[in-house]
C-alpha cells in the first residue's frame, strides 16, 4: 500500500473515529512550514535581530511567553478534540476550524499566525515586492505605495486585537484584510478567504513595550522587516496549483 493510500487511509479512521468530516481541502498544501508544524519551531534569526523597529525584549516574551502558549495550547485541543496531529495538517485543521472549541480556534490559529509571522519579516535593510508578486500588487493597487496604505489603514482600523494580511483568493486575485484575535484567512469562518502572503501582528503585546499607545509607529517602521522574497515565494506557490 502506497504511503499517501496508508494515510488517507489512518486519517479516515482516525477522524471517523471523532466524529468530525475533515473533508475540505486545504487552500493550499505545496509548502508546509515542517513536518511537525504543530509544534514550535526555532526562531529564524536572534531576539535583537529586527532592531531598531522592533526590540529584543519584545520579541524573547513574545515568542518564548505569548507564541509558546499557542503551540501549547493547540497541542492540548487537539487531544482533547481527537485531532490527530500526525495525520491532519495545520491547515486543514484551519479549513474546518467551525467544526471546533473557542480554544481550539483561539490557539489554532495564534500558532499558525506566529509561525507565518516570524518567517514573514527579516532583518533590514527593507527590500520592495519582487517579480511576480510586485506585477501583482502593481496591477491590483496601482502601486506599491497605494498597497502600503491599504494595508496600513486596515491595520490600523482593526479595533483591539488582531491581524492584518494580504492575501491571495482562490480566484487569483490579491486583496488586504485584517481578521479580530487569532483568526486568519485560512478559517472556514473567515470574511475573506485567502492564502496570506504577508500578515502583521497588531495586539499589543508585538509592540507596547517599544511603541506604546502608537500603534501607527510600529506599523510605518514594519515595513523595513518585511521578506519579500519569501512573500513572492507564497504568490508563485499559491498561483501554481
Ligand atoms: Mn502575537
């Protein structure tokens, strides 16, 4: 028996198991951040390395304190709701993410979220949109700067705690959203459904230390960390299938 027949097969039975019809497709399953992606995965670059824009103390309590408890907290659902986590993917948990408890979506989420958000920014010196991506949010904004603005503004409206992303819909077409809590566009539940291709963090904890009440500030400077080149990676992966 093939190993993706052993699978599907272990998945069917494991999920039949619970109860729960994980049927729906990912929106996307050509990349993955690992292979255990439900556990906490090591930080690509030091807590320091995005200073000055955003501070290393900032970043040890976020990722050790607020990061860590999501990874955790999503392992305990998922055995708690008979999520088998060898045999379901992050994203498909996420696909389904209505079928579940409040915690489950709260810590599904904050996990995928953190995870994708760490990977998404880099160390300056700030790049711009590349190849492909760049032709996209040209066509789609008129510009690179209208973008920023778009996203910014919804980044800033977002009232209380939450995200705010660029994505891609299953028709192709770019768009900015922002979604409350740890809700992303991955959700079953979600207004506007799409692949993120960048995502900024904007509860309290990713900048009060630094920025305080000036929530603008932290989301003008985040532009100097964020990785282009990854984000064109996720447009090319996405527009693929
Ligand atoms: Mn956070």
């Amino acid at each position: 028996m093939s190993k993706s027949s052993q699978n599907r097969r272990q998945f069917l039975k494991n999920t039949g198991k619970a109860g729960i019809a994980l049927a729906t497709a990912p929106i996307l399953s050509s990349w993955n951040f690992s292979s255990n992606e439900f556990q906490q995965q090591a930080l690509p670059y030091a807590y320091n390395a995005l200073e000055p824009f955003i501070d290393a103390l900032t970043m040890e309590i976020h990722y050790t304190k607020h990061a860590a408890t999501y990874a955790k907290n999503v392992a305990d659902a998922c055995t708690a709701e008979k999520v088998n986590t060898d045999t379901t993917s992050l994203r498909t948990l996420l696909a389904n993410i209505s079928k579940f408890s409040a915690k489950m979506r709260n810590n599904a989420g904050g996990h995928f979220n953190h995870e994708f958000f760490w990977q998404i920014m880099k160390p300056s010196p700030a790049t711009v949109p590349q190849n492909e991506l760049a032709e996209a949010i040209n066509k789609t904004f008129g510009s690179f700067t209208a973008f920023q603005t778009a996203f910014s503004d919804a980044a800033k409206a977002r009232f209380g705690s939450g995200w705010a992303w660029l994505i891609v819909k299953a028709d192709g077409q770019l768009a900015v959203c922002s979604t409350a809590n740890q809700d992303n566009p991955l959700m079953d539940i979600a207004e506007m459904k799409g692949e993120p291709i960048i995502g900024l963090d904007v509860w309290e904890h990713a900048y009060y230390l630094k920025y305080q009440n000036k929530r603008p500030d932290y989301i003008n400077n985040w532009w100097n960390l964020v990785n282009w080149e990854l984000a064109n990676k996720h447009f090319v992966s996405f527009n693929k299938k």
